[in-house]
C-alpha cells in the first residue's frame, strides 16, 4: 500500500454507532443468508419482468417538464403546423413520368393510413391541382394525366410563378427533373411509433417498387427514431463488454472463476433492479440515463472489490469467515458507507435540474449507488457466508 490505513479506522471505539450499526447489519444476513438470498432472487425476478416495459425515448419535447415554457411553446407549434418533424422520402426517377407519379401516389396513401401522419406533400399533389385547375376545376380530373409531356408543360407554367421556391423542394430540376422528394409531417415524435412506421414502409418498398428506382427514407423523425436503437444497442453492449471485462478482471485478481463470479454478482442485481424500476416508474431510457450503467459499474465493482479483499487478508492473518467478514464491515465497511453518502449527496443536486433527463438521471444514480451498497455490504456476506468460497482462503 502507498499510504497506511488511518489508525482511527482500527480504533474499535471510533465510530462506534456505525460499527454497531454494521455488526447488527453483517450479523443479521450471516444468521439469514439463505432467506436473503432467496428474497433477492424473488427482487429480481419482478425487477427483471418490469425491464420489459422499459421505454425508449428521444423525443426533445420530454426533455422538460410540462410546464415548461420551452415544451408548451414546441407544442403549439406542432399543434399548428401538423407536428415539428417529419420524414422524407427520396424518389429516384423522372418526375414527369406518369408511372413514378403514379408510385409516389401508392406511396402517399400508404403513410396516410398511419394516425400519427398529418401532412403529405410531393410533386404529385402540384400535378394533380394543376390539371384540375385547367378543367374547370372539375374534381374528376384531380388525377395524374398520362401524358408526360402534359405533365411537362404543368411544372413549367407553375415554375413562372411565385411558387417556384416551394417546388424546388419537391424536385431537383425543373426542366428535368431526376429525383423528387415526399415530405410526411409527424404529429407527435413517438419513437417506437416512428419506428414501425420506417420499417413497415421499407418493407412496402421493396414489395411495390422493386426496379423502378430507389427510394431512400430521411428526415428528422427517422433519425430521432435510428437514434433511439441506437441507445438501445448501445446501452447493450457497453453492458455486456463492461460486465466481461470487470468477471475477466476479478477471476485475474482472485484467481478464481468462483472469485468472478461473486464478484459481479451485486453489480448484475443493481443493473436488473434499477433497469426494472425504469420500467415500473415510467422512466424513459435516453441519451442521459443511457450514461447510468457505465457509472454503476465504476462505483458498484468498487465496493465488491474493497469488501471481497479485505475479507481475504483477515482470513489470512487468522480469522475464520465470520469474524472477517465483521472486520471489514468495522473496517471497509464504514469507507464503503461513507463513500456512497458522499456521492449520494453530491448527485442529490440533480433532482432539483428542470432538465428532465438529468432529474431522472440523478434520482437513478442516487438508487444504483444505494443498491451497489447492499449488494457489497448485504448480500456479499450473506453469499459468502453461506457458500464459503475456496478463493478466500488461498
């Protein structure tokens, strides 16, 4: 060790309402360490039911509370406007072909079927109005002519006048034009919505359209959508690839599979419960609470590690299991508490955050904090005690 242990650490009478604390604590889940773990096992099986409901999102209006001036503003707006995102759609073709028109309109009616679709918009609607326009406004001509000269001649007049800023948005070029673009507006940025909405219209694509050009799906919504998959993925793997390293870690350090094992087993029981309370609360999972399980981890295997080695030196200098494990919890245990108060109290200034991702990040880092404490000072001793693991004696 580079520094010495504080010789008030030793002294059995300083702090002494939190060694009787931790004495009362340790000797209870050593006398009930079956019945502990079984109730843990029971935690975690409701936990491990309510991160199925766990939701994604990435929608910027649930950022801030409802009060929010930000939010009731963003929300008018959509009210307005039919929403404040949208999807588009990239259309491979000549434009003034009555075939890509007519796959452009298959394609509009197929979104229109989708309640959380407001507006469309594309070249076809131009088309469709102009040709009615010079019929008399005869409702049954408000179609697509075959003529693709005719359709031609309709772009141009509508191009000489003040709207051509708006049909350059619909189309590349106006003599001749090679790809187009459908604009669907969303109502409201629900994800999971938007989701099955891309997927489903991908699949129509290919099904309908295959050989008559590309079509690409963009905008705003989709990538909100892609984003939250990718939190999703990514809250995954950093889990699994931290998980790994840390059991890698600690069988190298303990020598012993067992050793990693126990090790990651508090931290595996903190990640399912929090995760699962997200589920029952209605917390969403994104961009911040997404950056919870890599904290957990740092500050949950620290308190395994400090319990779990401590634990082995005392056996080694001649106390049997118990008294080891009542050593370190006078010992270990009273740096172990003290630590997590402090960061408790340190990332309490979170919850008072208008933010609201931030506010629900504090509040679940206050509770992984507290259960990578029980897990390091409760159910280690209860699992040790009742398995007495060989690596602890080596």
């Amino acid at each position: 060790n580079i520094a010495k242990r504080p010789s008030f650490l030793s002294d059995p009478n300083s702090f002494r309402r939190i060694n009787n604390g931790l004495n009362i604590w340790g000797k209870f889940f050593i006398k009930y360490s079956r019945s502990a773990i079984i109730s843990t096992l029971i935690v975690l099986i409701i936990a491990g039911f309510g991160i199925k409901l766990v939701s994604v999102d990435s929608n910027p209006n649930n950022y801030y509370k409802q009060d929010s001036k930000i939010r009731i503003h963003n929300e008018a707006i959509s009210r307005g406007f039919g929403g404040t995102a949208q999807l588009s759609v990239l259309i491979e073709g000549n434009a003034f072909d009555p075939q890509v028109l007519q796959n452009i309109e298959l394609l509009t009616e197929h979104f229109k079927k989708y309640p959380l679709v407001s507006q469309t918009a594309s070249i076809v609607d131009v088309v469709k109005t102009i040709h009615m326009a010079f019929n008399n406004g005869d409702s049954t001509y408000y179609a697509i002519p075959d003529d693709e000269e005719l359709i031609a001649q309709y772009i141009f007049l509508y191009s000489l006048t003040d709207e051509q800023s708006s049909i350059s948005v619909l189309i590349d070029d106006v003599d001749y034009p090679e790809n187009s673009q459908l604009i669907v507006r969303i109502k409201d940025i629900n994800t999971s919505q938007i989701s099955n909405i891309v997927e489903e219209t991908q699949d129509f694509i290919e099904t309908k359209f295959a050989g008559f050009g590309e079509m690409k799906i963009s905008g705003t919504a989709a990538m909100l959508a892609t984003l939250a998959k990718l939190i999703v993925k990514g809250q995954m793997i950093s889990l699994i690839i931290s998980l790994i390293v840390m059991f890698i870690i600690m069988t190298i350090v303990f020598r012993s599979i067992v050793g990693g094992v126990i090790s990651v087993l508090p931290l595996i029981s903190a990640i399912i419960i929090v995760f699962g309370f997200m589920g029952y609360t209605g917390i969403d999972l994104d961009i911040a609470t997404a950056m919870l399980s890599s904290i957990m981890i740092g500050v949950g295997i620290d308190y395994t590690v400090h319990f779990l080695w401590h634990v082995k030196e005392h056996i080694k200098e001649g106390q049997d299991l118990n008294t080891a494990i009542f050593t370190t919890l006078r010992l270990s245990g009273k740096g172990i508490v003290v630590n997590a108060l402090s960061v408790i109290i340190g990332f309490s200034v979170l919850l008072f955050s208008v933010f609201v991702p931030v506010h629900f990040f504090g509040l679940l880092i206050l509770l992984s904090i507290g259960m990578c404490l029980v897990g390091a000072l409760a159910l280690l001793p209860a699992i040790i005690s009742l398995l007495k693991p060989k690596f602890l004696f080596k």
